[in-house]
C-alpha cells in the first residue's frame, strides 16, 4: 500500500473499533457521539477531533469543544479540564497515544553484529512469555490473546532485546519494542522494529507503532525504522 491507503486503511480500522464510520475522521468540523462501551475517548488524524463518550458526559463535550481545534483540545489547558471532569466521574485521562504508520519503506536500517535473531509466531510466543522480564513488557499487549508475531534478539543465552506485535485492532497490528537496559544504543530497537514490520506485511496485514510524543527515545526509533505520525488520541481511565 502507499501513504495514502495506509492511512485510508488506519482509519477504518479504528472506526470499526469505535463504531462509527471512517469518513468522521475527515471532516471539518469536530464529531461528537455517544457510546455504549467507552465512556471517553478523542483522535484526531490532523483535520478534526472525534470524541466518543458516555452519554453522561456527550453533551458537556460537545458544548465546550465544538468550536476548538483538535490541537487545542489536546493541549494544558483544556486537558485539566477534561481531565477534572472525568474524575468527578471516577475516571480519568489517559496517557497520549500517537499512532505511526510504515510510509517510508526506502529507509535502510543496519542489522547489528553479534547478536542471533528468532521469530515467534501466535502460540510460539509463550515461550517468550517464560523468559519475559520486566524489561520487555512492551513488547507485548497486555491480553496475551493478542499478540501474533515477536522477533526476539539474543546474545548467547541472553534475550536482549524483543519486538512485538498484536492485533488490537484487527488487521491493523500495533508493534511493541523493548531492549534491554544492557544492549541500547546499539541499534536493536530499529532494527527489530523493521524487520517485525516486513513480517506484519507478508502477512498481508498494515503495521503501526505506538508512542507518546515525551518519550523521544521511542520516536526516534519510530522514524529511523521509517514510520511516519499519523493520528493522536487520549483514552480515558479508571481512577
């Protein structure tokens, strides 16, 4: 797929997740709906803010942020106050996700010397799941259920770095990265994170990397391995 499909792609995906139609995501003007399994959520792929929420909080949203550009929504001030609001519901806001997708499959990345590399498919990954310290949580979803592929780089006996990938969102599957505090800055990150994206692709699915814009070391690895930022949204949480 080019850029442009991918992000076509990307956008229907999520909206089958969020059950609404894709084409939301692409008007001028903010979208507000109510929803039955999430009480807050907002996305913006750079045009608008969708936000979906419990119908306790719909119309509080739409009333304040109808007018307010996306980018604004997500910024210090108007996040306080997103964030006020849902605590007076129990709830709060989660963490800032920003989704890119591979569009730049020209970037060459070098394959670190010294180290032997493994892929694990579906059921295999359990193993993993064995040798897993702390150190490699992210690389893996949180439902065990969904992760699909792993690519783990080992020195010796030792697992230095793993690269994960689910699917969350269906045929669009989220890769994880974790490297050991011993072996970083030596181009493991990248490099596992481009090789676990060939393999989403021969599997015919679209591959996208997960971040939040803090964390640099993470975005680096992100557009060194050729992905591109393509949507960010704000989930809410339990207090």
């Amino acid at each position: 797929m080019e850029r442009k499909e991918k992000i076509a792609f990307a956008k229907k995906q999520i909206a089958e997740k969020w059950k609404c139609d894709p084409i939301v995501f692409d008007y001028k003007d903010n979208v507000f709906f109510e929803s039955k399994d999430t009480f807050f959520e907002i996305i913006t792929f750079g045009t608008n803010a969708v936000i979906r929420a419990d119908e306790s909080i719909i119309d509080w949203c739409s009333e304040k942020f109808k007018s307010v550009l996306a980018c604004d929504i997500m910024d210090g001030d108007n996040l306080y106050e997103l964030d006020t609001k849902l605590r007076s519901f129990g709830k709060k806001l989660g963490g800032e996700h920003v989704g890119y997708l591979h569009t730049f499959p020209e970037k060459t990345v070098k394959k670190p010397e010294g180290f032997i590399f493994r892929l694990y498919i579906r059921d295999e990954i359990k193993e993993l799941y064995e040798k897993n310290h702390e150190n490699f949580d992210n690389a893996f979803s949180p439902d065990r259920e969904r992760d699909v592929l792993a690519i783990a780089a080992y020195d010796g006996e030792a697992i230095a770095a793993i690269a994960g990938s689910d699917d969350y969102l269906g045929s669009l599957w989220q890769i994880g990265i974790d490297t050991s505090p011993l072996y970083r800055n030596r181009g493991l990150g990248v490099y596992l994170v481009k090789e676990i994206t060939y393999e989403i692709e021969k599997h015919q699915k679209v591959a996208y990397y997960n971040t939040w814009s803090p964390n640099i070391a993470s975005t680096k690895v992100a557009l060194s391995a050729g992905f591109y930022p393509t949507w960010v949204s704000y989930p809410s949480e339990n207090t």
